[in-house]
C-alpha cells in the first residue's frame, strides 16, 4: 500500500486525520512515541538525550555535537524502516522530507488558522484559551526549529509537500476521505522500483544511524547517502588509519550493499 506522512500545526486537526487513516485502511500510526520506543532499542542513553534534545532548538554547540547528530540520525532511520513496512501513517519528524521522490508515498500538511487551533484545543484538552495559545505557539515554535536544525528547511514550505489543507476551509471528514482515496490510488505506484529506491535510501539511513552512534568514530562532516546504484559515505577524516575504521564499519553495516567511499583527508 501507498504510505502517508503528516505535517501538522498543533490544534489543526492533523493527529485525529491520522487516526482517522489508520483504523479505516488498517495503516500502523507512527507517532514520536513510536520512534523512540525504537531509538530504545539503541541504548538508554538515546532515549534519554532524546528526550533532552527532541523539539527544542539546539544551540550551536548541540547541533554538532556527537549525542544530537546521532540522535536525529536515528529518527531517520527509525522513519524510513517503518516505511519500508507500506501501511504505515508517518506523523511529523520530517517524513516528508525523507521521504521526497517515492513514488508511493503521499505527503500531506494540515493546517488552520491560529484561532481556529485555540478553539479546537480548549475543547479538547479542557483549558482556557490562554493556556491554548501558549501551547499551540510554543509546540509550533519547538517542531520547526527542531526540524530546521536536523534538515535545514522550513517546516511549512508547501513546496515540500504534495498537498496542503486548511481545516478552516475543509471539514477533516472531508480530507480524511480525500487522503484516503488519494492512498488507494497511489498504491499502484508501489512498484518493485519504488520500493527499491526506498530500500537503498532506508539502508543508508541505518549505515549513517550505526557510524553515528559509534563514540569510537567520531567524525563532525561525515554523512551518508544514497546514488540510486549504492550507498556513499562523504566526509573529511584525521588519517588513514581513521579511514579504514570508517570503511571497515560502513561495510558491515551496509552487508552485501554496494558502498562508495568518497572520504577526503583534512588538509
């Protein structure tokens, strides 16, 4: 089946369309609580610095440093794994972005006026509207910083997304049958090539994930990606000797995987 990632404004009406989509299609809902139950599995030490660095803006020495680097590149790894599942509702961490260029996946944000959201959380969550707008702004404010500082885009760039909807203007019955019929219709694009491409990008997201969290290969420019034909490893190393570490570690992770190694020396 075709996959969903939603984006959301605290109070829109995203989280119930995501639920909505999930129990009507049989869809497994994939929400932070979720990742982290997986980020667990790392070690106690993610979940708590998770806990720590998740939805806040890091300062400049956090966003380079080992435990956030490697913190988010377990959330994405996390997140592109769930999807090779199909039948899975990403909720926000920046599926979108991950992502991007699969044939069968659907990227949707929901939107809605700042009152609109205020209404809409008072009912729900039984406080007064002050508290309201302190939560819709202060969650909102913390998810797009968070997301800038683990992809470096805007959160609500509509051009990252396939659809947007503004649950001012649409009742969330109405998306919520748009968003499914428009997933019945994608699945036919969950074709072996799709799945594919969504394969080697998941595998290079977990090779990236396990160098990351290695304290004994520390390297602040290393990344790791995807070609299409294998995985690629860039970044500038100390020496030979940290080279082979790297590589050595990288094709253990990737298994059978073709890898490109293009590290570079320092200076």
């Amino acid at each position: 089946m075709a996959i969903l990632t939603l984006s959301r404004e605290f109070g829109s009406g995203g989280r119930e369309i995501g639920w909505a989509v999930t129990e009507s299609l049989g869809y497994e809902y994939v929400d932070k609580e979720k990742i982290h139950d997986e980020i667990r599995a790392a070690g106690r030490d993610w979940d708590e610095w998770g806990k720590e660095l998740d939805e806040h803006c890091p300062t400049i020495w956090e966003k380079y440093d080992w435990s956030f680097r490697g913190y988010g590149a377990l959330v994405q790894s996390a997140i592109l794994n769930y999807a090779l599942k199909d039948r899975v509702v990403i909720m926000g961490r920046g599926g979108n972005l991950l992502l991007r260029g699969i044939p069968h996946a659907v990227r949707i944000r929901v939107a809605a006026s700042l009152e609109t959201r205020i209404e809409r959380i008072m009912v729900r969550d039984s406080v007064d509207r002050e508290t309201a707008r302190w939560l819709a702004e202060k969650t909102d404010r913390g998810r797009s910083r968070f997301l800038y500082s683990l992809y470096g885009k805007q959160w609500d760039d509509p051009a990252e997304f396939d659809f947007v909807f503004t649950t001012d203007v649409k009742s969330l019955d109405e998306i919520i049958r748009f968003v499914k019929d428009l997933l019945l219709e994608r699945d036919r694009l969950n074709t072996p090539e799709s799945r594919s491409i969504l394969q080697m990008r998941a595998a290079a997201a977990t090779v990236k994930a396990g160098l990351l969290t290695n304290p004994s290969l520390f390297v602040p420019t290393l990344d790791v990606l995807d070609d299409g034909t294998a995985i690629v490893l860039r970044g500038v190393v100390h020496n030979p000797k940290e080279h082979k570490r790297i590589e050595e570690a990288a094709r253990k992770l990737a298994g059978d995987l073709p890898l490109k190694c293009e590290l570079h020396y320092r200076g």
